[in-house]
C-alpha cells in the first residue's frame, strides 16, 4: 500500500471514525438480505420506511416465501422495479427455507444462487453478518474510487478486485461505509464540493 491511500484511510478514520454501521435497518439476517434486495435503484431512506411495515406483516421468512406475489408487489411498489424484486424476494425466501433451514448462508457462491442476489448484495451480507471482510461496490464507491485514481476500471466486479488489491484487509468494509458516507455528505454526483472535502489535497479530480 503506497502513502497517499494510507493518508486517504487515514482521513476517512478520522472524520468518519472505524464503527461500522449498516443504513438499512433490520433484526435478522434475512431482513438484511430482502432489504438489500429492495434497496437496487432506490434509497435506504425510503425502503427503510417500507420494511418498517413489510418485516412485521411478515415476521416470519416462511411467511414472506408464502406471500401472494401481487399483495407483495403492491406493499413494497414505492422502491421501484416491484415486479422484479417482489418475484426475487419470494423466489429467494423459499429457497433459503427449503434448502438453507431458514438461514443466510455465509459462502459466496450459494448467495450467489439465491434469486436477486449479485455480488454487491452478497457482498453486504457477508461484510455485516458475518464480518467477512469485503468490498461492496455501489454507485458511491465506483465513482469516488475512480475520482481518487484507486481504479480506472469500470465494471463492478473488476473495480471490487483492483480495490482488494490496493487496500489493506481491515479497511474493506470500513471502506465502503466511510466513501458511502462521503458520497452522500460532500463527494455528491450532481455537485462535488470539492472545497468542502477534507481528501481535496489527495484527490486527482478535486476541482481546486
């Protein structure tokens, strides 16, 4: 690891601090994974709004792979693309009952196989149930990891591989909350505020 990326952690440390801290709220692992599921193409904010009703009609994963899709489709409508996601959820809560007992597996490859699962949402999974140390890359961390010249690459897959490369183990999932936070705060896609950021100093893209 060369100096600039340790003072980059550094700075990230101390202004966002090393607690690790999920934005979607849940109670189990299962609740995490379904979250994550409705969270593609929409806010945390509002999906958490949608399972603050969703996870107490249907308490139980059990109950949720025995949902009529319709009814489900209609509850969890506000976080777009319903149709997918309601078949997934379903899809993927009948599987985890009937092949995994009830509970999230923790190996990628069988996260992997659950319907509505990539990389990104297994990735989750594994970071915060089970602290598998991982690299979750959303919008934020594609675009802000691509600004401070960590990756020129594109595509998720390959982006999350280069960054496992350039960081150190420990900083994996620290890393993908504290640029998550800095994508939302300071680094936003519409207007940088570039004078505002505490990296401007170690950022090739920062607008001086």
């Amino acid at each position: 690891m060369n100096n600039r990326v340790q003072a980059i952690l550094d700075l990230l440390d101390e202004h966002y601090t090393r607690e690790y801290k999920c934005y979607l709220n849940y109670e189990t692992p299962w609740q995490l994974l379904m979250a994550v599921i409705m969270s593609a193409q929409c806010t945390d904010a509002r999906v958490n709004i949608v399972t603050a009703t969703l996870f107490k009609k249907y308490d139980t994963l059990e109950k949720l792979a025995a949902a009529d899709l319709a009814q489900l489709e209609e509850e969890i409508h506000s976080t777009g693309f319903y149709h997918t996601k309601a078949k997934n959820m379903i899809s993927c809560a009948k599987t985890l009952v009937e092949k995994y007992g009830g509970e999230v597996p923790k190996d990628m490859d069988a996260l992997l196989s659950l319907a509505g699962v990539g990389r990104k949402t297994a990735n989750v999974i594994r970071g915060n149930i089970y602290h598998e140390p991982s690299i979750v890359v959303d919008t934020h961390v594609k675009r802000i990891s691509r600004k401070l010249g960590l990756t020129e690459e594109e595509d998720p897959e390959k982006i999350e591989y280069e960054l496992m490369k350039v960081l150190p183990k420990d900083h994996w999932i620290l890393y993908n909350i504290q640029i998550i936070t800095l994508g939302r705060t300071i680094c936003t896609a519409r207007k940088p505020a570039c004078g505002e950021c505490f990296l401007r100093e170690l950022c090739p893209s920062s607008v001086r």
